[in-house]
C-alpha cells in the first residue's frame, strides 16, 4: 500500500508541472485568439461589440460611450489593424486561468505601433481587460514603415 502510495505520490509530482504548461499553453493560445478577434471586430468597425464581448475590469474602467468614441478616434488615426505580433508574454504558472498579458508590434496602414492587450481568459475564452497602444510610432529611427 505504501509503495502505491509512493508512486502516486512521484507520479503526481512529475505529471504537474506537465499539466501546468498545457494551462500556459491553453491560456496563450486564448490570448492569441482574443488578438485576432479584436482584430476583425476593430477592422469591421465593430467598437460596439469589442466593448460587448470585453471583461469586467475593461468595461467597468470605461462606460460604453467612452469607449465607442475612443475606438472611433483609433480608427480614424491608425487605419486597418494589419497585424499583431505578440513578442512579449505573460501567464499565471499555477492554478486556474487568470490573466495573460501580451504586448508586440501591431501593424496598421498607418504606422506600426506598440500594443499591449490583457486578457482574462477564466472560462475558457479571451475576454479584453485592458488596451494599450503606444502613441507614438514604434519605429524609433524615424524611418517610414512599410
């Protein structure tokens, strides 16, 4: 009995850390997700929605017209969201999903930009807690983006 014991006991030890990294890998291939839905929902003029579909924390910072303007004024000064390439990253290790940052250059058809989005994804799905996108352009020699 003991020696069953003993084994569960290994095997949970050496099994953790492998079921850890799945939850970092889920929680980013989340975070990748919710970026490519504000993406489309952002290039659709869809302010409304992102706003709709974002988390507590985003929407209680913000009230809906506050952001619907904000959108709008994005949209108006940064063009089409090309791209977003998240190389930087964050995600809770242990226990439940939480909040997973992610920050990288976004590319819009007026300028490169550097964006952090934050992400609650508890509940299996990327909800928007938080946006920013850098106000200047993310080139810092001046040279014109392509």
């Amino acid at each position: 009995m003991m020696d069953l014991l003993a084994r569960i006991s290994t095997a949970a030890l050496l099994l953790g850390p492998l079921l850890s990294c799945a939850g970092v890998h889920q929680q980013r291939s989340l975070a990748v997700g919710g970026a490519e839905r504000f993406r489309q929902l952002f290039n659709a003029g869809e302010c409304a929605e992102i706003y709709a579909e974002a988390g507590t924390i985003f929407q209680a910072s913000r009230t809906r017209e506050q952001w619907l303007k904000v959108c709008r004024d994005l949209r108006g000064q940064l063009g089409t969201m090309i791209s977003f390439i998240p190389a930087n990253s964050a995600s809770w290790l242990w226990g439940p999903p939480g909040v997973v940052w992610q920050a990288g250059p976004g590319k819009f058809t007026e300028g490169v930009r550097l964006i952090r989005f934050d992400w609650d994804v508890e509940g299996g799905q990327a909800r928007l807690c938080a946006l920013l996108i850098q106000a200047q352009d993310a080139n810092p020699s001046g040279a014109k983006n392509d």
